[in-house]
C-alpha cells in the first residue's frame, strides 16, 4: 500500500513528520486519489480543536488564571464532540513558526488562542485565515474569528474607587512587561481612574515586572520600597503578582494593610489562603472558558458571525484592603 493511501486512511505506521508533509502537499496541489475522496472529504471534517498560548514568552501551564478557563473550555467543547490539539512555539525558537500552515495539515476544525506576554506575528496570519479563532484575552480582527475578555480598562475604576472610599490618595500600580497587552490596558485604566478623582500619579509606584507570576511581583515591589515616601496602597496586575508584593512587604517590616494595602486581579483559589487573604477583581473564569467554547462551535458550524463578548469582573473583599467594618463580600460599586 502506497504511503499516501495509507495516510488517507490513517494507519498508524506513518511518521507525524511524513504525514504532515504529504498532507500539506496534497492541500498545495490540490491531489485528491478518486478512490479516496470520501476518505479525503472526512480528514477535512477534523473534530480537534487547536490550542494557542500566544507569545514570545510562553505561557507556563501551571498559571492558574489560564489553566481555570481552559479546564471550563476542556470541559464544554468536549461535551459538543471535540478534541483539543496543543501547538507549541518551542521548536521555532519561540515565535510559533507558521501556526497557520501547521493547523491546515492537522485540518483542525478551529482554533481558541489564549493570550501571552508579546504575541507573535504568526498569529496574525491565524486570524485572518479562514479558520474559526476565538481568542481569550486577545481581540481578533479576521472575518471568521472573535474574541472573549474581561474588561481589562473598566476593571480598574472598581480598584480606583474602592481605595478612594477607603481613605487611601497615594496609590500605586505593580504590572506585568512592558510588552503585555492585558498590562497596559490595566495600567491605562488605573491611570484614567485616578485622574478622574485628581490623584497624583508618582512614576516611582508604578513598576512593570518581567511576567504575571508571583517572583515578578516581590521584585517590583523591592524596587518600590526604595523609594523616598511609600504608596498607602498598590494594585498589582494579578494576583500572583500580589502575593509576592505583600511577601516583599511583609520582609520591608511593613505589614497589609496597615502600612500598605494590596489588591490583586483574577481571584485564584491562593487568595483565600494567603494571610492576610487577598482582596481582588475576580475574573470569572468558568464563564470566559464556557463562553470561548459556545462561540467557537457556533463559528465552526456557521451559526453565528465574527463575535466578541466581553465579561463584567466584580470586587472581592478580604482582609489586604477589606471594608471599614472588616466584613467579606462582593462591593457594589455607587
């Protein structure tokens, strides 16, 4: 039997280098064997779905914020008859390589991809092809793409608000690089926010760290207790990155909230556990992963346009900026 038909009908003593280069070959061409068109017609209906971790910097996945929503879209996708696919960026030294020619010779059904520190330009390519992409965290522009996020600008004003109700004016603001979109969204929010109620902005408290994850954070926080006076209080871009600005603190002989309050985002299941517990904008992740799954089926099957929905977060109050009679809950923004 020829190595092609065996392809074709998909027996296992084919390498997955072979197979994709016949493959990608056969798509060029256009070479359908007549015999086997049905077999070919069915290779083009793939049932997996490809997952992305756009950027430079790969995603680890242990971040609990991502690994949430994945696990919530895991879930839903598999329920509507698919499976997932992971591409990696590693073997192209880090810019994903050409994901587009890749996912043709999977014939992968459609693609959700998560959003990473610095996207690579590979994407783009991605997105405007005539694959369905839903991106998490990420906005997509192609005519059969869409995209899910929280409201990374608006979240900020809650953060805002809730230290100016707390009698905090000196405010400052720990990111992730400088090279993150999700970031700098943040950062400009804050920034607007504080601007609204005529705080002063000291760039001294506001740093970027290298990523979302907790030794980020500490390090960005060391470089702030250098300075001359000290914030009464810091939003960090995550939560990770709050936890290891309160470990920086609490080694400053400063303590949360008394000398500094903290407020992270994504309320990960650590946040409750930490001391003190960790006030945070919770991102609903179960939604953001049931929702990416829902609009990517419907794209794949036609039954609904380019989409893009974006997700409210709500303020979850514990003790590292709780309210003024001490109490949990959700705060209602006046």
């Amino acid at each position: 039997m020829s190595t092609v038909s065996k392809i074709i009908n998909n027996y296992s003593d084919v390498s997955e280098e072979t197979r994709n280069r016949v493959l990608e070959i056969m798509r060029q061409t256009g070479y359908i064997p007549s015999s086997s068109a049905k077999s070919i017609d069915n290779l083009k209906k793939s049932n997996l779905i490809v997952v992305i971790f756009a950027g430079k910097q790969n995603v680890d996945f242990t971040h609990p914020f991502f690994n949430e929503v994945l696990n919530s879209f895991k879930k839903q996708i598999g329920f509507l008859g698919y499976d997932l696919l992971f591409l990696t960026n590693q073997k192209t030294g880090g810019d994903g390589g050409d994901y587009l020619s890749r996912c043709q010779s999977y014939q992968v059904a459609g693609c959700i991809i998560v959003s990473g520190q610095e996207i690579e330009p590979s994407i783009d390519a991605l997105d405007q092809s005539d694959i369905p992409c839903i991106g998490v965290d990420i906005k997509l522009t192609g005519t059969n793409s869409g995209y899910i996020m929280s409201d990374n600008y608006n979240l900020t004003s809650k953060v805002v608000e809730h230290f100016y109700l707390m009698g905090y004016r000196d405010l400052g603001y720990i990111g992730s690089s400088a090279s993150s979109n999700i970031s700098n969204i943040r950062e400009a929010g804050y920034r607007s926010a504080m601007e609204a109620l005529g705080l002063s902005i000291r760039p001294e408290w506001f740093v970027n760290g290298s990523d979302f994850f907790e030794q980020s954070g500490y390090i960005a926080m060391k470089q702030i207790l250098q300075a001359e006076t000290l914030p009464r209080a810091i939003f960090a871009a995550s939560d990770l990155i709050a936890i290891g600005a309160m470990r920086a603190i609490e080694e400053h002989n400063l303590k949360v909230p008394e000398d500094i309050a903290i407020i992270g985002c994504d309320d990960i299941e650590a946040c409750k556990y930490v001391q003190p517990a960790l006030t945070t904008m919770r991102q609903n992740k179960e939604k953001l992963g049931i929702l990416s799954a829902l609009m990517l089926y419907d794209l794949i099957n036609n039954q609904s346009s380019t989409s893009s929905f974006v997700v409210e977060p709500e303020l979850v109050i514990r003790d590292s900026c709780g309210n003024k009679n001490g109490s949990y809950g959700v705060y209602t923004t006046m």
